[in-house]
C-alpha cells in the first residue's frame, strides 16, 4: 500500500524540545527523503507502532516526555513516523476542540439558570459565570510577599533574641515556711 504525505515540514521553535517537536522534526526528515526519491510504504507494522505510541498517549502523555521515548523515535520507519505524528496531531486537535466545546456548553447552562425561579440558583449561576476566566470578575488573587534578608541580618536577629532570653531578671527563690499543726 503506498500512502502519499503532501504535507509540509513544520517550523519548529529553538525552545521547543517536547516529543511532538522531536516527532515533527523526524516526520520532516521522512518527507524530505521522500521528495528525494524514497518510496515509503506503509504496512501493518507501521500502522501498530504509531497505534501503540497514540495509546500511550492517550494514557500517560507525560510518559512521552521522556528521554526513552524521544530516543524510540529514532528506531521508527519513516512511515511509522509520519502515521504516528498524523495521529497525534490529530488527537491533540480534538482534544482542545472537545474541551473547547465542553466549556461553551457549560457557559451557555450557566447563563440558562440566571433566569432560575430559585434565587439561590441563579445567585449561584451569577458567581461561577463571574469567574470564568474570560470575565475574572471574582478571582480570588493571593499575594505572596517575600522578604530577602541577608545572613547577616538574621544572624543579627538571632543574636537579639537569644539576649532578650539571657537578660531575663532571675526570680529570687521564695523562702518556704513550714505551718505548725494545729491540735484542736
């Protein structure tokens, strides 16, 4: 079976160093052998390795972040390589469109119910509409304020409060007095 790739070689950012640009980088070797001359036929073999590596993507990505992974792309046929990067591109697609989707579907709910007869629900529907990062209207922000000291200044600190303990006043000892017993 031969399977023609018109697609062109993408650009790839000097920063970007995951596995989907390690992946494209070899898909674009592939492309480019394949404008030189190569004949890539896909067969069943290159078919289950770029299944396999979708389903591990699918249920571990980090797992393609490895140096072991990066690393398997350099035993791939060509064809494997350009099945497997048609594939994931694909899935990484649908995954933001499904996500994209699924949070308009929410947003459009949530408007439905500030029209709610029950005034708990749509107070309800009101805040979580607020905090859709679009609006950011109830955000809540943490600040988080970090005071460098110098070594020296915490020596100096220390040093302070060790003395505030050193000059504590001693208390005198109380003198104990011994109570006779009264026979009655």
């Amino acid at each position: 079976m031969m399977i023609k790739i018109d697609e062109e070689p993408h650009a790839l950012e000097e920063s970007d160093a995951g596995y989907m640009a390690t992946l494209e980088a070899a898909a674009g070797t592939a492309r480019l052998l394949e404008s030189a001359g190569l004949d890539i036929a896909f067969g069943d073999e290159d078919l289950d390795d770029a299944a396999a590596t979708a389903r591990q993507a699918a249920r571990a990505p980090h797992t393609l972040q490895t140096k072991l992974a990066k690393q398997a792309l350099t035993k791939k046929t060509p064809a494997a390589l350009l099945l497997t990067e048609r594939i994931l591109k694909e899935y990484g697609h649908k995954v933001v469109e499904e996500a994209a989707q699924v949070r308009h579907m929410v947003v459009n709910k949530l408007i439905q119910e500030t029209e709610n007869p029950d005034p708990r629900i749509r107070v309800k529907a009101l805040e979580l509409l607020g905090k859709v990062s679009d609006v950011g209207l109830f955000t809540e922000k943490q600040e988080i304020t970090v005071t460098h000291q110098t070594s020296d200044d915490l020596r100096q600190r220390l040093r302070q409060k060790l003395q505030k303990m050193v000059d504590i006043t001693p208390v005198e000892d109380a003198e104990v007095l011994e109570e006779e017993e009264n026979d009655e």
